[in-house]
C-alpha cells in the first residue's frame, strides 16, 4: 500500500429508519447524491458512510443514480434465467470456483442450502460478458447495463470510504477500476412448512464491498459484537451495501466484515444479486500504513482473491471466514 493517505475528519447527518429493537441504532440509509454536493455536504455524507462502516457494517444507499428500470430488468433477468428449462442452466453447471460462470444447485457448495445461483464475473465487462448466458435473450444486456452500473458506484463508495478512513483514494482509483467484480445471482424458494428456514449459511463475503439487490425481504445481517439478526428491509429503489473481509484488513481492523446469511420468504419465492468489489485477482490487499504504528500493529495478513479462492474449498464445510484465517496471532 503506498504511503500517500491522509487522515481527514468530517461532521455528520444520516436518515434512520426504524427497525425491531437491537442493541444497536436501526440500519442507516444514506443518500449517496450528497457525494456530488459542495464540499461540505459531501464530508457530511463521507462521515455518515465512514460511520455506518465501523458501527454496523453496512447501510443502504437511495439516489445512487441506478434507474429503477435497471435495477428491475437485472432482476427480471435473473429470474427468467432460473426459469429456463434445466438443460440451458445445466450448460453452466459446475462446482469448479475457477471457471468463468457457474450455476449450481442446492447444497453442493457447502455453505448453501436450498438455492440455486450462478455466478460470473463482470469487469470489465466486455472481458467476460461472452461467457455470460444467451437465454434469457436479454440477459447480456440487462445484466450488462446493471453490473456497469453498480461497478460505477462501487467506486463511488470506495472512493468515499477510503477518504473516511483518513486515506488518499487516488492512490487505489486505478486498482480498484481493474479490479474484481463477481456477481452472485441467488434463487430461493418460498418457505415451506416443514422446510428449513436458511437460504443460504452464515458467512462474509471477501471483497471490500457488497452491493445487494433483493427481490423480497430475507437478507439477514449481524453487525461485529451483535448477538441477534436483523432482517434487512427491502426500500424501493435503495441498494444494500456491506463491508467484506479485504476492507476489514485494509482498514486494519478499523472495519468488520459483516456476518450475514438468507432466509427464505414465507410468502414468495426470492431472488438476489450480490456484486461483490475487490482488488484484481492476484494483487494484494494489506493493512494501509497509514492505519498502522505501534498502538494499532498490523492485524492482519496480506492476500489476495486468488488466496481467498484456494482457501476456499478446503474450508467451506467448516464455516471458517477467509478473514480469520488472515489474523496475525500476536500472543
Ligand atoms: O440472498 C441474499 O440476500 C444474500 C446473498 C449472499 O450473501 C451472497 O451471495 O453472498
Ligand atoms: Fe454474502
């Protein structure tokens, strides 16, 4: 990490919305336009994020300029694909991590437990898209036009949360527009009677951000030092945002991956698209040094996705999160 970050502090306002009780305020929503406001309205939506990130983990984001027409053809899109008949998904079935694209049913995966999904890569889009599905016929496009989009804002937010750490964003701008984004695009049935009530386990997603679009509510989160879940609420036109485990190491422990699973809905069936940001595959995410000395020593070890995809299947079954196997043991 180059040593070109400065620390900043800025003065705060955020609309809340109310939620069941917790041992924490309710989950902030933050209107992202405030970012492209004078530079005072701008320090003022830095700090809201910046505090959002350390006190819970994650927040929604309204008026971040993705249309509601997008958003509803990405999901439109995913939906029809999990229509199709068998054959045309089973054309991308795998359990194999390093391909391309791949869809998956139910509990192969380890961590899964009555979903299908598929997941893909998508920047730069024009590097991955040809391996995307034909059927349904629009889903390169509305698929496409999406991931553009919440690519867009994905560095908006990294861009705002990188100077709410104190750091110079510039430094990362470049890696972060060749960096990884992996859309995971889950299928979930209505909850049955008898059924088991999980979607999908407990886990951390191991970019930096999330972005998350849910059809229905069943997104479940549990901020660091929490003993309870918390249903994330389904705001028209917002997007839910969270930390993984490479901004927990970035921000040297300043920030958590946030802990969260699926449940099914008991009255629809539900579809998400998780777009998950992080560097590329072998650059290396380590505590900034701006955010390290001798009161805060490192925490963390350095590594990449590609570190997160071998340690992936010998730990799935386990429930073991990337980011503990990266703590430095300093007893
Ligand atoms: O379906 C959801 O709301 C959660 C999906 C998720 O956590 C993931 O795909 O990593
Ligand atoms: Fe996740």
């Amino acid at each position: 990490m180059p040593d070109c970050y400065l620390r900043g502090s800025m003065a705060s306002q955020v609309v809340q919305l109310r939620q069941p009780s917790s041992s924490r305020p309710p989950l902030p929503v933050i209107n992202l336009g405030r970012l492209s406001k004078d530079p005072a309205t701008r320090a003022l939506a830095i700090q809201d994020i910046a505090r959002a990130c350390r006190e819970q983990g994650c927040f929604q984001v309204v008026n971040h300029g993705v249309s509601k027409s997008v958003m509803k053809g990405a999901l439109e899109a995913a939906s029809e694909f999990f229509e199709l008949s068998p054959e045309h998904k089973e054309l991308f079935a795998s359990t194999d991590i390093r391909r391309p694209i791949r869809y998956d049913t139910s509990s192969r995966d380890g961590i899964s437990k009555a979903r299908s999904f598929l997941k893909h890569y998508a920047n730069p889009l024009e590097d991955w898209v040809q391996y995307w599905p034909m059927h349904p016929p629009s889903y390169r496009q509305k698929m496409g036009e999406y991931a553009v989009e919440i690519q867009r804002v994905s560095m908006q937010l990294m861009d705002a949360i990188l100077q709410g750490l104190g750091l110079r964003p510039l430094c990362m701008q470049e890696k972060l527009e060749k960096g990884v984004q992996f859309l995971a695009l889950n299928n979930y049935p209505q909850l049955s009677h008898r059924g088991d009530k999980i979607g999908l386990a407990s886990h951390s997603d191991y970019g930096f951000l999330t972005i998350l679009l849910q059809s229905s509510p069943g997104l479940e989160v549990m901020p660091h030092g929490d003993d309870a879940w918390k249903s994330v609420p389904v705001i028209p036109g917002a997007l839910h945002v969270h930390i993984g485990d490479h901004l927990e190491v970035l921000s040297n422990g300043q920030f958590k991956s946030l802990v969260h699973r699926a449940v099914l809905n008991p009255d629809e069936a539900r579809i998400s698209i998780a777009s998950i940001h992080g560097l590329a595959k072998d650059e290396k995410v380590c505590c900034a040094d701006e955010l390290v000395d001798e009161e805060n020593p490192e925490m963390y070890r350095e590594s990449s996705f590609q570190d997160f995809l071998d340690f992936l299947p010998s730990n799935i079954n386990n429930y073991k999160r990337f980011v503990e196997s990266l703590k430095i043991n300093r007893a």
